[in-house]
C-alpha cells in the first residue's frame, strides 16, 4: 500500500503573537479541517534528535499552549486525534548565517531580473493579519502558484557568484537541498505502508518537498485544493 502525506506550509507564528492570541478560534477551525483527513501520525519541523524533548512538551501542553504554530496547530491536531506522540523530523543541516548572507549580497550585485524577481516573491508573501481568516491566509501561503514562485526564486540563486567568483548561489542551493533530503529522509522511515501522515512545514520547503514525496510514489494531499473543489 502507497503511502500519503498531507502537505502544509505553515506561518511561523512567534513573528505574529499579537494576532495569533485574538485568532485561536480561526486556528481551531483550521485545525478541523486538517482533522477530517485522519492523519496517521503528525510530522513537525523540530529537530529530529530532539523528539523526546517534542513529546515531553506535546504531554505537557493540555490546553497551555505556546504562540508557536507547532504547538497550535500541531498539537492541538495530534490532541485531537488521541495519538500518544508527535514525530520529530527536521534537520537544521549545515547552513550558516554567513551563507545566508553572503548569498543577499551576491543578489544585489546580480543582474536587475534576479533582483527583481526576489523583490516579487518577497511582495508577494502571504501573511497573517487582521484583516482575513486564517484559513484564507493559509490558503494564500500554500497556492500552487506562489509555491512555483517560490521555487523559481530559489532556483534563480543557481548562477550567482561573490566577488572572488565563488559560487555563493550553488553552495547555499546545495546545502538547501541536504535539509530537504533529511527531511524527507525522516518522514519516511517515520511513516510505515498504508499510513498517512500529516507534515506541517515552513513554505518555503513545499516546492523540493512535493517533488521529493511524489517522485517516491507517495500519494501527496494539498487540502486547500481540495477543500476549493469542494466549494
């Protein structure tokens, strides 16, 4: 039997607290929706030698919940389903703030459709605000047309070199692509034939990801399509 996976981009919510604190019902109502598709198990962008650490929380955590987007939808998911853990299976690898840097310089030195293109993207990103449901905003963040924009971006990084001609871009791209394999690496060893499981993930990994989960012969479900197909 094939396996599956719920794929969500997610918000980091500690840069929003404010506004997380006056949406809990919006959550919640987003938390019923990924509840319908009974995941298996649910996956979060934790780091995966420290699942112990995730579960004494996940025990710990009630109806305390933390600001983080883990806590309020993750567990609050897992809670709801009754399952006995949460799964552990980032990898924060081997990227530097230097390597994040150097590659914001190579870009503003590189040529105006590069610059341009990042400025788009950069527009272009979803947010949570007062202004929209939570699940519109969600919705927004995991389109499949910001998700190719977000790819395209990326993959822009491929030809950029620093001063002394250094492939800044590639290195950054390289190291990138390492996580997202660990990534994928954790989730399948986590999830056994027949099961579904639901990972919550910073967007900016579902373009890699998606391709990862399906090149694979995973079944890969994007609720938010689905729910637009419905209505």
């Amino acid at each position: 039997m094939e396996k599956e996976v719920i794929l969500v981009g997610t918000f980091h919510f500690e840069q929003h607290p404010d506004i997380i604190q006056r949406k809990e019902r919006e959550i919640k109502e987003l938390v019923d929706v990924f509840r319908q598709y009974k995941p298996d198990k649910v996956a979060l962008e934790w780091e995966r030698t420290q699942e112990d650490e995730l579960n004494a929380l996940y025990q710990e955590s009630d109806r305390d919940l933390s600001i983080d987007e883990l806590q309020q939808i993750g567990f609050r998911l897992a809670r709801q389903l009754k399952h006995k853990k949460v799964f552990a299976v980032n990898w924060a690898g081997t990227m530097t703030e230097q390597d994040v840097t150097d590659l914001h310089k190579a870009v503003e030195n590189a040529e105006r459709d590069i610059q341009d293109q990042l400025s788009r993207t950069t527009e272009r990103y979803p947010e949570i605000n007062e202004n929209q449901s939570v699940y519109t905003s969600y919705r927004q963040l995991n389109a499949p047309s910001f998700i190719r924009d977000v790819e395209e971006m990326y993959l822009s990084f491929i030809g950029l070199h620093d001063e002394s001609d250094e492939a800044v871009g590639l290195r950054f791209l390289n190291k990138w692509s390492e996580r997202e394999h660990r990534i994928f690496k954790h989730v399948s060893e986590m999830t056994d034939s027949g099961e579904r499981v639901l990972l919550l993930i910073g967007s900016d990994h579902l373009w890699t990801l998606r391709r990862l989960f399906e090149g694979s012969g995973w079944n890969v479900i994007t609720p938010f399509e689905d729910q637009e197909k419905n209505e």
